[in-house]
C-alpha cells in the first residue's frame, strides 16, 4: 500500500535502525512488532518500504511497533531525490 508508514518507529537505543532481525527481539519485542526497512532507488528517488515480513534482500535496517500488526501489511513511501 501507498504511503506514510502509520506506525510509529521504535529503533534501538542510539536511535538507530536495528541492524538484525534478532536484536529486535531481543529488545524485547514480539514478531507481530518487527518491521523490516528496505530502500530500493530509481533514477530520480527512493523507494522506502516498511514490511511486518522477514526480509534480507536491500535491507536498511530493523525497527519495531508498539502495536502488534495480525496480518500482511506494507507500506511503500517515495522519496525524490534532488537534481
């Protein structure tokens, strides 16, 4: 789906993207939390996406929900790059 990521993002605590699936978990967090953060780029921008599945393919990093999602869901936001 199209648009913002709803949820707010939780990252480790440096503020950073959790490197591992794992460290997300192990924060304490359930699989129902966890988010994978992919980028794929295009000629004029970024695409960001935000996935509640296991991912390892232009993976930028972990984050976590504080809700628990009970299906499928992700979001995909677009980014432009500057000329």
């Amino acid at each position: 789906m199209e648009g913002a990521f709803p949820y707010e993002e939780i990252k480790d605590a440096d503020g950073n993207y959790f490197q591992r699936y794992q460290d997300v978990l192990d924060a304490g967090f359930s699989d129902a939390q966890v988010w994978t953060v992919i980028v794929t780029d295009e000629d004029r921008g970024l695409w960001i996406t935000y996935d509640n599945g296991y991912r390892f393919v232009n993976v930028l990093g972990y984050v976590a929900s504080k809700e628990e999602v009970t299906g499928d869901e992700c979001y995909d936001e677009w980014v432009e790059l500057d000329d």
